[in-house]
C-alpha cells in the first residue's frame, strides 16, 4: 500500500543556502565590491539615528551603522540568516543598538509608527522582489521616513546604453554561473528603478557607480506625499494550449532544476467568473504549477488565484527549502489587494507547501483562516464542491508511472548533461552507447520501481544492475559476440550507470528520501567499480 511521504527532497536540500554561502556568493558577484558599498551607507548615519535595515543579512551593513551611534532595527525572512547576524552582534556588543526581526519587508508598515526612521537601507534585497511586491515596500518606505529622511539602496542595475548593457551581461553571466555552482545563490538586477522611486514619491539620485554602472547605490529622499496603496487590476488566467506553452512544457520535462525557473508573475488572478464569496487558492509562482492549477479549474469552478512568490520553485521543494514560506503568503495578501475583493477571510493552501509554510503564523498576522487542500490539483473541483471537505484519496501522496516516467525525463535532462557532455568531448565513441544505456536503464527503472526490491534507490540498484547485465548477457549472445575484455568493460559500465540511475532517480520520488544520502555509497562503489576496470584486465592479461 501507499504510505505517506516525508516532506523532503534532494532539490531542498540542493536549494538550501547557508549565511557562509551567502556571504562569499555576493562577495564573487560584486567582485567584492558590495564591502565598500556598506561602508558608503554607513557615511550617512549619525549619532542618535534610528535605522530599518530590509533584508539585514549576517548582519554587517547593521554593525557598521551601529558602530556610527545608530540605533538599528534589522529584518529579513531567513533564520539563519538571523541567527548568524546575531551571533555578530553579540560578538560585536552592539545587543542594545541592533534589533532584528524575522519579517517580511511587506509587513514593515505594520509594524512600525510612521515616520519612525531617519534612514531606511537595502542592499542586493529589493532586485529580488517581484515588480508589484517593490512598489508597495517604496511606498511602504515613504510612510516610515522622517520629513528629512533618507532611503538608501544598493543593488545591481542593468546599465544604459547597448555596448554597457552588453558588457554587463558578458561579465555577470559567468560570474552569476560560478556563484550558483558553488553557493546555489543567485541575485538579479533592478531595471528602471529611478522611475519607480518617482512613482513612490521619492526624489532620488545616484550617490556611487561600481562595476561600470551595474552596481548603485541610491539615495533618495521622500518628494511628496505618499501615494494610497491600491490595488491593481485583477487578471483572468485560461487554459490555453500554444506553442509557446508546449516549448515550456519541454523546458520544465528536461530542465526544471536548472535555473533560470519559469515564473508567473506574483499576484491575484481571476479563474473562470469570481466574486467576493468565491474561494481564494494559493500556490507559488512555478509557471508550470500555476499552468496546471489553471488547467483543472478553467471552465469548472469561479476562483481567485493568490500566486504566491516562490523563487519560480514548485510550491513542495519550494517550502521544504525554505523559499515559499508563510511571510511569502503574507507578503502576497498584502500586495495583491485581496482584501479589497472578497467579503471572507478563508485561504486554501496546497497540502503539499505544509511542510514549510507556517499556517497559523498567517492566521496570527493577518487574520486569514488557512485551510488545506488536496493534494493534486485535479481534485481541488471537488474539494470545493464538497465545501473544503477533503477525502482520503485527496490527502495520500502517490507516485503512479505517468509521474515516474515524468521525474525521470527530470532528472535525465539534468544528469544527463552531466555525464553524456563530458563522453561526448573526451570519449566520442562512446556517446551513442551511454546515450542510449542511460536512457533505457532510466525509463526502465521509472516503469519498475515499485516492484525492485528495497526500500530506497541504493537497494533497488542491486536488482537493476543485476537486470542490466543479464540484458547485456542476451544481447552479447544474439546481436554482438564480444570478446570477453569488452564484455567485461560494458559490464563495469552498465553496473556503474545502474547504482547512478537508481540511487540519484531516488530524490524525485516523494515516496523517498532524498538521494543525498547516497552519495557517500555511491562513491564508493564507483571507485570499487573503477578499481575493478583497471585490476582485472591486467590480472586476466587482457591488456
């Protein structure tokens, strides 16, 4: 029988980012830069400021403020980040002039009196908000200056001028490849944002340019009255089959896990004809989960959509890796203008996000009573139907061939390129044969999985390798006698690539745990597999 999955993938794990991680990939994306940066802010301050700090990090930029006489209050989403960032300030004894605060920067005018602060600062945080999510914190901001106060913001901005723009994107490609790889961050980079600091009110300036114009810091001080926050036109979204949605479709089979993610823009959407009774869904920003939510529901319920930002990860691996989470949730409730078009206060969250999204954090915040749905989206009609009663069938997680035939043309078109790039310019020859051993010891695992003794990859690549080879048994004996040198070799091959197939193919299932717990095993027998390789021919004189 079905049995309930743990919340826990490889792609968390392989998502999560640690405050070390962090550090040195801005540090490799600024070019080291971003150090001097902080210190030009810290020039602002004065005895006696009280500074907000969006997105304070580990923690540095508020260390150098406090040490200027500041009184600082630093807040981001990531309690690691936090935990480091106090750990400085503790070693620092700055405990009575820095605060931090888990807090989404969406909330701020919430929680603080306005007009409280003589500076607000953000470096490489607001680039990463979603366009509508930035105009409600500059407003935000606006709201929480002093008269004569400053809002000062470091951040990557795309250049002007096409020969800029072009070197820019020549430099910071390799560099945001090389920052991935070794820290699984990434930052983007601001477009337009002088005029969206007009659009908030501000009057701002450039103070410093570094990196030939891709790294600036603003200075802004607030011009006129902050605009009312209002709600923005509510889109409809509809199924719809096209060739730029099939192309999408082919991207996400194969490269899913490689960023860039394909996102939907975060906000409210309208599904079918909704009014202010209809039920409010909410999911993460994943073009391909957004696409599918659409595709079960146009045409058969009236809803509102909330789609929620969630770095364009699907909404499990998104909040089992900490980046969909409930201040993500919280922050969209604010931004969207829900409140506006509705007369409830009820949310129906995926089952699947429970694993990382705090739902009476919401509750407590702002008085949405959360609820969970079902676990695929097929069901969520008649989830709806039998008024947010959930059957069993709705709540299991299962894992049928059609989802395993689709996780492994996943994890073959990441792990494929992998393997069959390096064969096809070191070993040519080779190319055609692991092409095709990969992709058939693949789909055969897919189809067989649940009927492999063992309870994880590592165990089932002991029936499949034993599998490969019989089938290179047979073939040998009927398509292509070998001599036994080459028979040996495509056996230590086929071994090799079936522990692969099986121990790596085991992180996409949600029937087990992740397969980073394979990787030690799985070293040691290829290096087992690759001592073999080179002792045995040699003992049996075959070279």
């Amino acid at each position: 029988g079905l049995r309930k999955t743990k919340m826990a993938t490889t792609f968390m794990k392989y998502l999560e980012t640690t405050p070390a991680d962090y550090d040195r990939g801005i540090k490799i994306i600024t070019l080291g830069q971003i150090q001097g940066i902080q210190e030009r802010i810290a020039e602002f301050v004065q005895p006696g400021d009280r500074v907000l700090e969006i997105g304070c990090g580990t923690g540095s930029l508020a260390l150098l403020c406090a040490k200027r006489g500041a009184k600082v209050v630093g807040i981001d989403t990531s309690p690691p980040m936090l935990a480091e960032a106090q750990k400085k300030v503790k070693a620092a004894g700055m405990e009575h002039r820095i605060e931090l605060r888990l807090m989404d920067a969406t909330t701020i005018a919430d929680h603080f009196e306005p007009a409280s602060f003589d500076l607000i600062v953000s470096t490489l945080v607001l680039s990463e908000l979603e366009e509508n999510t930035l105009e409600y914190v500059l407003e935000a901001c606006g709201r929480l200056l002093k008269p004569e106060g400053r809002l000062l913001v470091a951040d990557e901005v795309v250049p002007d001028g096409l020969l800029a723009r072009l070197l820019f994107y020549l430099v910071r490609l390799p560099l945001a490849l090389i920052t991935w790889l070794i820290t699984r961050t990434s930052t983007t980079a601001l477009h337009g944002f002088p005029q969206k600091l007009a659009l908030a009110g501000f009057k701002g300036r450039v103070v410093t340019s570094r990196l030939g114009g891709s790294l600036q810091l603003f200075s802004a001080r607030p011009a006129t009255a902050p605009r009312a926050i209002s709600a923005p036109e509510v889109p409809r979204l509809r199924h719809r089959v096209t060739l730029w949605t099939l192309l999408k479709d082919l991207y996400c089979l194969l490269w899913r896990n490689i960023p860039p993610y394909p996102k939907v823009r975060t906000g409210l959407y309208r599904i079918g004809e909704p009014d202010c009774s209809s039920p409010v869904l909410v999911t993460g920003n994943y073009d391909l989960t957004v696409r599918r939510v659409v595709r079960e529901l146009d045409g058969q319920v009236d809803a509102w959509l909330l789609v929620a930002n969630s770095k364009g990860i699907n909404v499990w691996c998104g909040a089992g890796g900490g980046h969909f989470t409930a201040e993500n949730i919280i922050a969209a409730i604010k931004t969207s203008g829900l409140a506006d078009v509705v007369d409830h206060r009820r949310l129906t969250l995926p089952q699947l996000c429970a694993n990382g999204v705090d739902g009476w954090k919401i509750r407590r915040e702002t008085g949405w009573e959360v609820h969970w749905g079902p676990v695929r989206a097929v069901d969520i009609p008649a989830y709806l139907q039998a008024e947010m009663q959930k059957t069993d069938s709705m709540r299991w997680v299962r894992f049928p061939m059609r989802d395993r035939l689709e996780m492994m043309a996943v994890t073959l078109g990441f792990y494929g390129l992998l393997i069959l790039l390096p064969v096809a310019v070191f070993w040519p020859l080779l190319f055609r044969p692991v092409l095709l051993s990969l992709v058939g010891l693949s789909t055969f695992y897919a189809i067989a999985m649940p009927w492999l003794p063992g309870r994880d990859g590592l165990a089932k690549s002991l029936p499949l390798s034993v599998i490969s080879l019989l089938g290179l048994g047979l073939y040998t004996w009927l398509v292509d006698p070998a001599p036994a040198s080459s028979i040996f070799a495509r056996g230590i091959g086929l071994a090799g690539l079936s522990v692969f197939v099986a121990a790596e193919l085991q992180g996409m299932s949600p029937l087990m745990r992740g397969e980073q717990a394979n990787w030690g095993w799985e070293a040691v027998i290829g290096a087992a597999l690759g001592l073999a390789y080179w002792l045995v021919p040699r003992v049996f004189g075959w070279r």
